[in-house]
C-alpha cells in the first residue's frame, strides 16, 4: 500500500492552507489548495464564482477539486472550508488520506480574517462573530466525523500546529502500512 496523502480539513482562517505548506515541506510531498484548484479552472476567485454561479456550482466544482487532488500520491491537501459537507467528498479523503480536523475558535478566526474580503461566507459588520459562530458550531460535527484526528490549530503558531499535525499523521500512517505477513 502506497503512502498515504494528508488531508487537512476545518473552518475557514484554522491554517489549512499555511500549515498544509509547512506539513508538505516537512514530508517532501507536493502542497494541493483545493480553492486555488478551482480558481485555476474557474478562471476567477471563489468570491466570483460564488456571486457569479452561486453556492451550488462552486460545491459541484469543490467535489472536483478534491476527486483531482486525492487522486494524487504524496500531496498534503488543503481542502476547503465546506469541503465536508458533501458525504462524496469525505469518502474520498478517508480513503485516500490521513485526515486532520485543524479545529480554531471563532476569537481566531475573526483576527485572522480581519480586513480580508475574499472569503465569500465571512460575515461582517456588527453582526460577524455572531453569524460566525454559528456556521463554525454548524461545520464542527462535519469536520470531526471526517476526520481521523483533531489538532487546535487556534492557540499555537503554525510551525508547532504542523508539529502536531505531522505527530498524527505518523500514528495514522504508520496504521494504514500493510503488516508483515506471517510464516505458516
């Protein structure tokens, strides 16, 4: 059995994309962001496929991104943030990855989406911790049934959250390796 891939999952701002970067080069595998999969095919943001195509198209494209990305051997995949929400795509990294819930509190996410506009379901206003509390408690029974393990990725700096990711994913690895055969 070939090595498997590592998948993080999780909530928009949690590291995917920044750890996922740190985990490849650590590995020696190839670094695959499932939203600039997309953008490449897509020709334009996600914000714009998102008001220009809406929520539905972007998922069908996003089930895509992951078929294409999993198909891959030796890529750490960051994968959207709704990416969960679709039972295909989670099958899909279950089979094929070693998956990691990189799981941030919403305090987190708001600083670390202050000012940033391209995220299509970040609210904002008055109203954007509140909204965004409620889509994260929304998301967080997806990602924790997709996951294989769980890493707090809200309260450490990147280079320890891969850390710990790369610590997991040796454990999951390392039980997915096919065992020796016995003598008879």
């Amino acid at each position: 059995m070939e090595t498997p891939n590592l998948a993080l999952v999780g909530f928009m701002a949690s590291g995917k994309s920044t750890v996922g970067r740190l985990c490849a080069e650590r590995l020696g595998f190839a670094f695959v962001d499932t939203d600039v999969l997309i953008e490449r095919r897509a020709g334009c943001s996600v914000r714009e496929v998102f008001a220009a195509q809406g929520e539905s198209a972007f998922r069908e494209m996003e089930t895509e991104a992951v078929a294409e990305a999993v198909g891959r051997n030796r890529v750490v995949i960051a994968s959207g943030g709704g990416a969960v929400l679709r039972a295909e795509n989670v099958e899909l990294l279950r089979e094929r990855c070693v998956v990691v819930y990189l799981r941030v509190e919403v305090g987190a996410v708001m600083a670390r989406t202050e000012g940033d506009t391209s995220r299509p379901l970040l609210a904002r206003g008055e109203e954007a911790a509140r909204q965004t509390a409620a889509l994260l408690e929304s998301r967080d029974p997806y990602y924790r049934a997709a996951a294989h393990a769980i890493v707090d990725s809200g309260k450490s700096d990147p280079v320890t959250t891969a850390d710990r990711v790369l610590s997991v994913y040796g454990l999951h690895a390392a039980r997915r390796a096919p065992s020796a055969e016995r003598a008879s």
